[in-house]
C-alpha cells in the first residue's frame, strides 16, 4: 500500500527543490559593505575575482551580473558576426543560445552523450562549417565534459572553446580546473547555483586581450577603470570607446560571493554527501538511473539528475514529478531541449525529434533536491516517497 497519500505525509512541510546556504558570515558581510557606503562595482569585486581567479586557476576573472552576460561578452570577445554559427547543445538552459542570437547569429545545435548528457567531439564535428565561430560546450549538472577531444577538434579548426560552466563550481577535468582550461570560462552565481551571490557571474580567461575587452564592454564599453570614478583615486574623464553593456557586479552581490567562496569546499562536500546518499538508496530501485560520473571528472554536483525506467513504470515523468509534488517534495527538469521551444521551431525549424539521446534522455529526466542544508531525514523522504510512487506504479 502506498503511503503517498497517507494523511501523514501531506502533513510534513514543503521540501523546495533549491534552497540557499546562507549563514551568519554572508549576512555580516553584505551588511559590512551597505555600512560602508559604497554599494556598486568596487574593491569588493575586485577582491571576490582575484580570489576567484586563484581559486580556479585563471590569470583573469572578471564580476559580472551573470553568467548570461558572461557568455555574451565572450562572445563578443571572439569578434562574433551576424551570420556567424555557434554550436551549442541541444540539451541546456535558454542562455546559452540566447546570447548568440544577440548577434543575430545561429545557435547550431547538437545531440550529446547518453550517458553524460554532455556534448561530445562526435557530436560537434559534423556541425563545423566554413561559418562555424565558436564552440559552447555545457557541463550539465557539475560533470564536466570530455574536453581533452573537444580542445583538439577547436584548435585543428582554429575555434574558441568558450565553457558554459554554469553548473561546474567547483569541478575538475583530470585534476585541472574548470576555468582554467579553454579560452573563456563563464561561471554562474545564480541563486541555485552551487556558489551564489543572488544573481551573478564570472568570466575567466588566461587571454589578456579577451579580458580587457570583456571589461571594457561589460561597463558601457567606457575607458578601464571607469568603476572607480567617484573615489579618491578616481577621475571624472572617461572615453566611451564601444557601445558597451552594463554587466558589472555590485559590491553587494561581491561580499556574498566572497564568503562562499571560502565555503566553497564545505559546501561541496555536503552536496557530495547528499549525492552518495541517493546512489546507495537507488541501487535498490531499479527503475531509477542515478546521474553518470566519469573517472576524469569531479563532480560539482550542482544538479542530481535521475532517469526513470519509463518501460517498467505505468506512469510517464510527469505523473512522478506531480506526485512528488502532491508529497510535498520540489523537484525539476534540466532541460527542456532547445528545440522543443516555440521560438527554435518557428525561427530554424527543428520538429523536436531531432537529437535521439537529447530527447531519450529529457522524457525520463528527473533533477532531486540536492543542496548543503538537505540532511539525511530530509533524503530519505525524497527516497522513500519517490520508491513508493515507483512501488504503486509499476508496469
Ligand atoms: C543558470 C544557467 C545559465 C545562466 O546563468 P545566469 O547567471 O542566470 O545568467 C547559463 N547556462 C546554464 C547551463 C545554466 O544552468
């Protein structure tokens, strides 16, 4: 018998699908900098990029309000031109395509791995053609891509890799670091995300010119070190050198950002834990596929995406997703594919059955709670309700 309808269950509070690590040191440094009277862009930010820079091995790291806009201005960086084409994966979120619509340039999309859900150099290859500027690979849920492959097909085509690495902090590729490892790295701060500043991001490159310009466009395109006009050491001049974007982090989000940072391994630990908890609990159900890992990468583990047995279950994804939620839990889906969306079938004629392992994979995908405040009761009731679901369920 079921006990997901049971009175009891209904009764236990709403377990969210995100909820943010914010403790005592973020909330006394956010009120540090209010106190301080400067709000904006300013020696906060500029401390938060070199500690992350540091922290993820990159010459360069430059605060921006997001990782979207992080994506644009590399993009800009590349010298990108209406008509252009950049390949991107089918499977990810609305911004890393978006941005290259910015241009009006053509988001080409493609399949990914079955297992990883991660572009592959396979994949990518026959998308190149003579109008092919760059290459987004995305490091769905924290496991970063096969790169190694990816780097060497880019460069025999004389292509920028730019990292969509919205969910990979802080993630490896054998033993290096995301950031540190193509020529430009766009990082996430999204309130989700596994570090957060509420809404923010960071562009890393070891490229100086790609970093002065991303700088430059990411404030308006005015002269450099314009964000320090109103102090001491600052001047009223300025020289409006592009028609720029007004991309800069404040102080504010900086301060967060900081902190958790230094958290930063405390917190992927605990997410690492909460991840070794589901894989034991679901080696006893076989209808629930537990998230790949490769042995060249560390997982961010920002995502715990599921997949669910579809043939041995009378009930499709949804109907699991709206139990679950009936059971008090929150979940999602990461993600509806690219060309599932009105605006990529209407502009460039995807029907939506294009990519086989793109879509096999997004029928049965289900992402599970998994941050650092989710304790061990807290798992085992997403296990226990999502095993009777499955129990009341099966084919
Ligand atoms: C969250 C996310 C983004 C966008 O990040 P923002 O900081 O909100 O702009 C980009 N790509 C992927 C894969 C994401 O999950």
């Amino acid at each position: 018998m079921s006990t997901v309808n049971a009175p009891a269950a209904a009764e236990l509070a709403f377990l969210p699908f995100h909820v943010a690590d914010i403790g005592d040191a973020e909330v006394e440094a956010v009120v540090q900098v209010l106190r301080s009277g400067w709000l904006t862009t300013g020696p906060v930010v500029r401390e938060f990029e070199a500690e992350f820079a540091r922290a993820v091995g990159a010459k360069h790291a430059v605060g921006l309000n997001s990782a979207t806009a992080a994506l644009h201005l590399a993009l800009d960086a590349v010298g990108l031109t209406p008509g252009d084409e950049v390949i991107v994966p089918a499977m990810t979120f609305a911004a890393t395509a978006e941005v290259v619509r910015y241009f009006q340039a053509v988001p080409v999309l493609v399949d990914c791995d079955p297992e990883t859900l991660n572009i592959r150099a396979v994949d990518i290859e026959p998308a190149i053609t003579a109008r092919t500027k760059a290459i987004i690979p995305v490091h769905m849920a924290g496991l970063s891509c096969d790169l190694d492959p990816i780097l060497a097909l880019a460069r025999s085509h004389n292509l920028p890799v730019i990292e969509d690495a919205a969910h990979a902090f802080p993630s490896t590729y054998k033993g290096r670091k995301i950031g540190s490892l193509s020529d430009m790295t766009a990082f996430s701060f999204y309130a989700t995300k596994t570090l957060t500043t509420g809404e923010g991001g960071m562009l890393t490159t070891d490229n100086d010119a790609y970093a002065e310009r991303a700088r430059i466009m990411g404030l308006h395109g005015i002269s450099r070190h314009a964000w320090n006009r109103y102090t001491s050491k600052g001047t009223w001049r300025y020289d409006i050198l592009y028609p720029g974007f007004k991309y800069n982090l404040t102080d504010i989000a900086a301060a967060l950002g900081r902190v958790q940072l230094a958290r930063s391994v405390e917190l992927w630990e605990a997410r690492q834990r909460v991840a070794q908890q589901y894989d034991a609990a679901f080696a006893d159900i076989p209808e629930v596929r537990i998230p790949a890992r490769t042995a060249e990468s560390q997982h961010a583990w920002h995502l715990y995406p599921i997949r669910l047995d579809l043939q041995q279950l009378r009930i499709g994804r949804d109907e699991v997703i709206d139990r679950l939620r009936a059971a008090g839990i929150g979940t999602s889906v990461h993600f509806i594919p690219l060309h599932h969306h009105p605006y990529y079938q209407s502009t460039f004629g995807y029907s939506g059955r294009e990519f086989p392992n793109t879509v096999g994979a997004f029928e049965s995908l289900i992402s599970l709670p998994i941050y650092s405040t989710l304790d061990t009761s807290a798992v085992h009731r997403v296990v226990q309700t999502l095993a009777d679901i499955i129990a009341a369920s099966r084919a």
